[in-house]
C-alpha cells in the first residue's frame, strides 16, 4: 500500500479570539506511518527519533502498538513492540521523561484473569484497563505493569496521557459521566493513585475524549463537540489558572480541526507541536482523469482514502496568545 511520499500542506488561517494561527499540518511518513488502515495515538520520544502509535483496522477491533525510527530525516518501516500483538493494545503515550510507555489494554489484569470485557447500555464489547512498560538499561522495555486503582472501574478507560508530576488524564465513562464520555484525573499518591476526579469542563451534555495534558498541567487538548465541530469531533483546547481551574474549551480553529474527525491528540516533545489523527481525505473532482485499475487501487489504498492518519501541526502561536512561551 506504500504509495510516494508527500506532504499536504492547508492553508493557514485564523485560530483562537486572540488572532493567533495554528500552523499548516504535515501528513504523518505518508505510505510508511500514515497509510490506508487505521493510525492513530503518536507518542514521540524526548528527541523526537522514536514514534509510537497504533495501527488498526477500519473496525477498530484488532488495535495493536508499533514503533518506527526517523533516520536520515525518514521513518523507518513500521515494527510491533515487543509486548504487544498478542491482546487488544491501543493508545500508547510516553511520560515527559520517555522513561514509562502507558497504553490501554483487555489483555487478563492479573494471571489466571480473563481477558476484560465492559457492558455499556446493554451492550458488551472489549475492556480496556490501564498498564505501562518501563524503559529498561538496554534500551528496550520491561514486562506490561498492570497499574490498579479505581480508575479501571467500568473497563472503561481510554487515551492515558500523563503530567510530570505522574498525574495521570485519562477519558471514560463513569458514574458521574452522563450519559457520553468525559476526562478525569488520577493524582500519584504514595501507595499507588487516588480515585479518579472528573475535570471539570462545563456541563455533561457534550462528549469529550481524547486528552493529552501540557506536562506541567498549564493547559489541556482533547477531541469532543462543544456544540461548534466541524465534523463529528474536533480538538479543543483548555487552559488552567493559577488557581487550578479549568477555563472555558475552545475550537482549535485553523487547519487542526477539517470536516472530517479529529480525535487522538498529543503532545510532541518541541514547543506547540501537537500530532493528530484524522480522517481527512484527499478531494476528488469531477470528472476526474481515467482511472485505470493500477491507479484506482494506488488512491484507494493509499493514506488520504478516509482512512485516520496521523498528522503533525504548530499550535505555538496559540499557546503564546495565553501566555505559554515554553
């Protein structure tokens, strides 16, 4: 499915009330990172060198964690982790320090278990609980940790994303949720993590997934519809005060949010880069040259066939309009 390289560039435009842009996006290692299956969930090393990811297929029924290398300015061929390709693996990130690799996981939490399940309005489907690898001496990563706490409940734990501090952001749907998805926290504590706290962005009547948390806490982006998407879902955007509370969510304007979904964003390790996966498609016009079948299959089995493929863009404009220069 390697199709040539290329990168699509958007035109720029205006992003956030403070006249701020958010930066045109790149596509991903297009043909190599980002291709016709299902990319989704970047988490980049502190030197920027080492991705990981997932990749699934278009019923997101069989998610597993793969690793590449830029060499030369290229990423290399994609390749599975070792401890994953057994279970359902998804959504990995690193902690600021590069030294932890969290992901979600129905893989059985403890030996003799069953692999987790979650029943939700009737409905059973796989769990997912909360584990994390630790980078060992030489390199490579030790056993899958299974972390324990209440967080787990539900088997319903999506899109970790962890602070510096070893907080730990998190979506789910809980008691406390309503009816759709919302983004808690868990605080480290001394013996393990305190229960979750729902972080509070304004009323239950909108989905909100998907965080990834400024390491030092400052401000928080996450996928959801406040009522103002373009598509489906979009990113959004809030920032803490110096007293702890969360500010009103604001529409990523620009080139990050399209027609298409958006969802899965984190953090790179450089200032106001943000990896995103999207379904955004490349547009077709009619009428269009004639296909032959070599064509047809090269476009359709190529990244930009609706497929979600991980993006890269710079929202450093936007953080300097709120006062974060680093």
């Amino acid at each position: 499915m390697p199709r040539k390289p290329f990168v699509l560039a958007f035109s720029i435009a205006a992003a956030m009330s403070a006249h701020a842009e958010a930066h045109a996006g790149e596509l991903v290692g297009p043909g190599v990172i980002s291709t016709g299956l299902q990319e989704t969930s970047a988490a980049l090393t502190p030197d920027g060198d080492t991705l990981y990811f997932m990749r699934s297929d278009f019923a997101e029924k069989d998610d597993t964690i793969l690793v590449s290398h830029r060499r030369g300015g290229q990423w290399s061929t994609p390749e599975v982790v070792p401890f994953s390709g057994q279970w359902h693996d998804s959504e990995p990130t690193l902690s600021p320090d590069g030294k932890r690799l969290y992901f979600v996981s129905n893989r059985p939490p403890h030996p003799g278990d069953a692999p987790v399940t979650a029943e939700m309005n009737g409905r059973h489907f796989t769990g997912s609980h909360l584990w994390y690898a630790e980078r060992q001496a030489d390199g490579g990563w030790g056993r899958p940790v299974h972390v324990d706490g209440a967080h787990n409940d539900g088997a319903m734990i999506y899109n970790p994303s962890v602070a510096a501090n070893g907080d730990i952001y998190f979506s789910a749907h809980r008691e406390d949720s309503g009816k759709l998805y919302q983004i808690y926290v868990i605080r480290r504590t001394g013996s393990g993590y305190a229960a979750p706290e729902r972080v509070d962005l304004g009323d239950l009547e909108h989905n909100r997934m998907d965080p990834s948390v400024d390491p030092q806490q400052r401000f928080l982006v996450y996928a959801g519809n406040e009522g103002d998407s373009l598509g489906s879902a979009d990113l959004y955007i809030a920032f803490r005060d110096a007293g702890g509370h969360w500010g009103k969510p604001v529409h990523l304007d620009g080139d990050v949010n399209s027609p298409s979904l958006e969802n899965a964003p984190s953090l790179g390790p450089r200032f106001g880069e943000l990896y995103v996966s999207s379904s955004r498609e490349e547009e077709v016009r009619f009428p269009k040259k004639p296909d032959s079948i070599a064509s047809l299959q090269n476009r359709l089995q190529g990244p930009l066939n609706g497929s979600r493929n991980l993006w890269r863009f710079d929202i450093g404009n936007v953080l300097k309009a709120h006062g974060i220069d680093h």
